[in-house]
C-alpha cells in the first residue's frame, strides 16, 4: 500500500510517502512540504498548494491519501487556512479517483507513538525510527504527514474489516416491521 500523508497548512503543507503494509517495515519514499507566502492573496496560495500536492500526486502514485482532521483551535484564522488546504488536497485526490481517509491528531499520535498525548517530538522520533531514518524529518509538518501516512497503513485493514462487517450485518439484518395500529 502507498499512502500520500497530508498535513494540512496554507503556510506549510507537509507531504510524505509511505508504502508498505501492516506488521511489515515500511519505506519512506518521499517527504517535503508545499510552501505558500503568508503575504500572498489566499486564492493564489490556495492554488500553490493544489500544484505543490500535484506534483506529489504525479510523481509518487499513491493508493491512498490520508489527511489530517481539523480540529477546532483557538485561533479561527488558523483553522481556517487548514481547513482550506485540507480540502484542497481531498479534491486533488477525489479528482483523481484515489480513496481518502480523515485520521484526528490523536488518533495519528497513537498509532505512531502509543499515546493519543504525544508531542511533537515523540512523533517525529517515532517516524524516524519506524522509517530507519538517520534524523527526523524537518520541519515537523513533513514529520508529522509520514506520520498520518503510517498511521493509515496499519489502521487500514482494521477499517476495511470493521467497514465490511458492518456492510454485511446490515444486508442481512432482518428489517423491522411497522408497529400495529389500533
């Protein structure tokens, strides 16, 4: 599996590729971050990181896109340049036809470092040593798109599990039938 993981931002978008499977060790295959000017109008910034995820969608193939899950901040204006870079990058990979998953920070923190508390840090030392990189990934946003990248590959299978199951119950689930009335 390749997973393009994105971590949203109008200033700086981490990016990084992961492929592997899960219970396997994984290799990094890219990583970097798609960089807009703070001083530039926000529909061409907008637009720089739809070219920047292009040409990582273009060069890297992924499978599967993984995007971090905004969550509510204190400051709105942040939020919403996430908010909109994070979109950005589900469309570019909706353009293409390729699956995308929302994985929340706490959940990308677990499932890297064990604990949904983690610091940025513990995350970047974890995808250093789940990846046998020689350092961490700098800045911490490309740490922290590898790290939604493995999140998803070894959250994946459980998912599609779960998701079939689910599918399965409700098909042959008996439908519940009209109370009477008097």
């Amino acid at each position: 599996m390749r997973v393009l993981g994105v971590d949203p931002g109008l200033t700086r978008c981490g990016v990084g590729v992961v492929e592997g499977v899960a219970g396997r060790p994984l290799t990094m295959l890219g990583v970097g971050v798609v960089r807009t000017p703070a001083d530039a109008e926000l529909g061409q910034r907008l637009v720089a990181v739809e070219q920047g995820i292009e040409r990582w969608l273009d060069e890297h193939r992924p499978e599967y896109v993984a995007v971090e899950r905004v969550f509510s901040q204190h400051n709105v204006r942040t939020v919403m340049g996430t908010a909109q870079a994070s979109a950005v990058a589900m469309l570019c990979a909706a353009r293409r036809g390729i699956p995308v998953a929302l994985h929340t920070p706490s959940e990308v923190k677990a499932a890297v470092t064990g604990s949904g508390r983690a610091d940025k840090a513990q995350v970047g030392a974890m995808v250093t040593r789940l990846l046998r990189l020689s350092a961490p990934p700098r800045p911490a946003d490309a740490a922290d798109a590898l790290a939604l990248a493995i999140c998803h590959i070894w959250r994946a299978p459980a998912q599609n599990r779960l998701q079939q199951a689910v599918a399965l119950h409700t098909a042959t689930a008996p439908t519940p039938s009209k109370g009477r009335t008097a």
